[in-house]
C-alpha cells in the first residue's frame, strides 16, 4: 500500500493531509493522473511551477517509478529570504 501526502497549501486544497492507496500507479505522472482525475483544482496545483515531490523522503525530478509501498510527499513551493 503506497502512502501520498500533502503538505501547506496542497493540504488546504484536497482537504485531506494522507491517503493510502492500494492501487499503486505504475509512475509520479501516472499518480498525478489519477489525482487530478479525482480532484482537478488538486491536479492543476500539483502541476503548478514550484511543487516538489519527495519519494520515500528523496526529493525526485522527473517521472519516477513507484513501488507498492512507496511514500509520495508533495511540497508547495517554498518561500524563503
């Protein structure tokens, strides 16, 4: 069972801080699909410039494969100064 969170602003958004998954999309992109087919302000937000993605708490760029007991984080943008 693969886990997907939410943090900041995301969370707001969904709703919803975890959700366990029991059917694991093959890939980050094939995830996304799948979220922004349930909820498609999520979608549009997840796709938004700034929005990084953590697997099992590696920061990954890109299309990347998910394992069935993968952890996926979401990240909003981060301001910083």
């Amino acid at each position: 069972m693969a886990r997907v969170l939410l943090f900041g602003p995301l969370r707001d958004l969904a709703g919803w801080r975890e959700r366990d998954l029991d059917e694991v999309p093959a890939t980050l992109n094939a995830l996304r699909e799948l979220l922004a087919a349930e909820d498609p302000e999520l979608g549009l937000a997840l796709a938004g410039p700034g929005v990084q993605v953590a697997l099992d708490q590696a920061i990954v760029r890109g299309n990347a494969a998910l394992h069935p007991r993968a952890e996926v984080a979401f990240l909003p943008p981060m301001s910083g100064g």
